[in-house]
C-alpha cells in the first residue's frame, strides 16, 4: 500500500502537461475602452485518418467534444475578453504522424516564446491575459482525441474511439466507445468506456472530486483505488489482494491482467458496470 498526498496528485496532474506555465504579471498590459465582453470566433474543418489523434491545448477556457457525422474533424474556437483583445490569441494548427494538434496561442511577453506543438512539447504562457477560448469539436467515428486545458472543464459525448484528457481546475466527463484516461486536480471525474483492452496502466485522477468508472461487463483488470475523504464501491465481483479498507483496495476483477488506478484525496471512487 501506498501513501497518497495532495501535492504528490498535482504533481502528477501536472506532469502530462509540462510544458504548460501560467504566469501572472503584475499589471495587463492594455485595456479596451469598455468592460463589456468582447468575442470572436475561429473555425477550423480538415481530415484526420481514422487511428490518428486531434488534440486541443487550451489554457484558459472549456473543451467540449462530440460524435461528428462527417468524415472530417470540425473545430469552433469562441473567444471571450473583457480587458485585452480575443484577436491576439492566436490559433495555430499542427500537422503531424500521429494526427493534428489545435492550439489557443496566447501573445509571447518576453522569455521564451509560446509555441504550438503535440503531446508534451510546445510552450503556452497566459502573461495575465484574461482571454477565454472555449473549443467545440466534432469528431469522426475512429479519430481519437487528446483535450489539454488548465481552467476549464472538459466534456466529451458519444466519442467513437479512445479518449485522453486533463485540466486542472474542472471537471471531465467522457462517454467513449474506447479507453478513456482522465485526470484533473479541482473537480470530478466520470468516465464511461466502450473498450477495456488496454495495454499496461490506465490512470483516473484527481484530488478534489469524486471518480466514477462505467466500464463493460466483461472488464478484467487489476484494480488499485485510494482515497482519504471518501468510500469505494464496486459493482463488478472483486478479489482483494492483501489488506483492504474502506479508503484503500487492491484486487483483481475478472481475470486481471492491465491495470487500472483510480485515486483521489476528497472524493469517493465508484465502479460502475455497464447496463
């Protein structure tokens, strides 16, 4: 058994996006002649090959994605101020081996230089601008999708193929028809997988929210989950493995053989098995 720690979760939370810094100035840098909310929106409509990823990276702002009826990837970027100029933030497409990768580029001030790019790399700093970019995505049946954001929620309906998705303050929902990976800080977490044939460890993580698994009927795995402020429960039959309490359990469901963790600090763990 292993001791879990606020820190030790964001750390982790924070470390499929590493590349991301959010630094306040001390001052904005200009102001619009009113406060009333200014918008924009951006489009954004390509193919990406069925097995292949499109990925958002945001900052400041939601995801929403949804089961696309075409053949192509549909993205709507809604950009929102009230003290500096949507106009500024620029969205970048990269093209790449594994997909497309969307990014809300916000105004470089000094340092290193925002930049655009898949996975971990890149570099997005917000230099205390107060613009919000809420992304709508429409996604083709056998496209995957990656959603980075840090304050924002992330919602996914209906996806047809595998899902991994982070934020820091917000919660995830993810209805898939393949493997979901979630994590986040400050929310919940409800994720509700099609497919459980993964290889090696699938994580569900937060520390400040409830998680909630739906995985099929059939679903065998080595299950570890932990908890300080909350319970576990399960509806799939499961062999404990050593000690076991009411915030802490290792087992095995079904046959075993992947792995998923399931851990949390405030927050109960439910699994679910699905209708």
């Amino acid at each position: 058994m292993h001791t879990i720690t606020t820190l030790g979760l964001a750390f982790a939370a924070w470390a499929g996006y590493s590349a991301l810094e959010t630094v306040v100035s001390p001052e904005t840098r200009w102001h619009l002649a009113t406060p009333a909310i200014q918008g924009q929106d951006w489009r954004w409509s390509g193919a990406v090959a069925a097995g292949k990823t499109i990925e958002i990276k945001g900052v400041n702002g939601d995801i929403r994605a949804v089961a696309g009826s075409g053949r192509e990837v549909v993205v709507v970027a809604h950009k929102t101020a009230r003290d500096d100029d949507p106009v500024e933030v620029k969205m970048e497409v990269v093209t790449h081996a594994d997909g497309v990768t969307i990014c809300a580029v916000y105004p470089s001030n000094g340092g290193r230089a925002n930049e655009c790019a898949p996975g971990n790399k890149g570099h997005m700093n917000t230099k205390n601008n107060d613009v919000t970019v809420d992304f709508t995505v429409e996604v083709p049946a056998g496209v995957k999708l990656a959603g980075r954001t840090v304050n924002g929620a992330i919602s996914v309906e209906r996806l047809g193929a595998d899902a991994d998705v982070s934020t820091v303050n917000g919660s995830l929902n993810v209805v898939a028809a393949g493997v979901v990976r979630a994590t986040t800080v400050n929310g919940s977490v409800n994720v509700s997988m099609g497919r459980a044939d993964w290889t090696g460890t699938v994580d569900l993580t937060t520390v400040n929210g409830s998680i909630r698994a739906t995985l099929p009927r059939d679903f065998s795995a080595e299950v570890k989950g932990s908890t300080v402020n909350g319970g576990i429960e399960s509806e799939f039959p499961l062999t404990v493995q050593g000690k076991f309490g009411p915030r802490s359990i290792t087992g095995t469901i079904g046959k075993g053989g992947r792995r998923l963790e399931l851990n949390t600090v405030n927050g109960g763990i439910t699994l679910a098995m699905a209708k």
